[in-house]
C-alpha cells in the first residue's frame, strides 16, 4: 500500500500567510472595532489551514494578503469553530 503524500499547504503560492493570534491580541482587536468574536467571519477547526497552524475552537487567526495592486498588504481575520455534525 503505497503512503499518502503529506502536503504543507501553507508553502502554497495561492494561500496567503496566516498567524493565529495570542489573547491579548485577539482582545486588542475586538476592543480596537468594537465587537465580539462571532462578528468575525468564522472558519472551521478541520480547515487545511487551521490544522497546519493548530488552531483550535475559540482561537482568532489574522490572514495578511498581499495586494498586487496596493503597496500594503490587507489583513483579514476569522474566528475558528467547531463544524456542526
């Protein structure tokens, strides 16, 4: 039986860098727009990307784009959580 390939998806040209947060800077960013974590878009534990950086249910990850068209780079965030089974 041949052994499937492990693929790092964050080596991916198309996948933008991702970082998950600490608390404090995850508090920093709710109290800097004023919401709470379910205003954030969400993405789920079991996404390729959540896996490769290890987050988990109630953590916050920031995506930095880089814009072809900008000199600076767009920062986007979403709340990890479980999906619903």
């Amino acid at each position: 039986m041949a052994k499937k390939k492990k693929i790092d998806v964050l080596l991916h040209e198309l996948v933008p860098k991702h970082y998950l947060l600490t608390k404090e800077e995850t508090k920093q960013l709710l109290e800097k727009f004023r919401i709470t974590v379910t205003n954030l878009p969400q993405m789920f534990e079991k996404d390729p990307v959540a896996i490769a950086i290890g987050a988990k249910e109630g953590d916050v990850v920031k995506i930095v784009r880089e814009s072809e068209t900008t000199v600076k780079s767009i920062d986007y965030y979403r709340f990890v959580k479980k999906e619903k089974v």
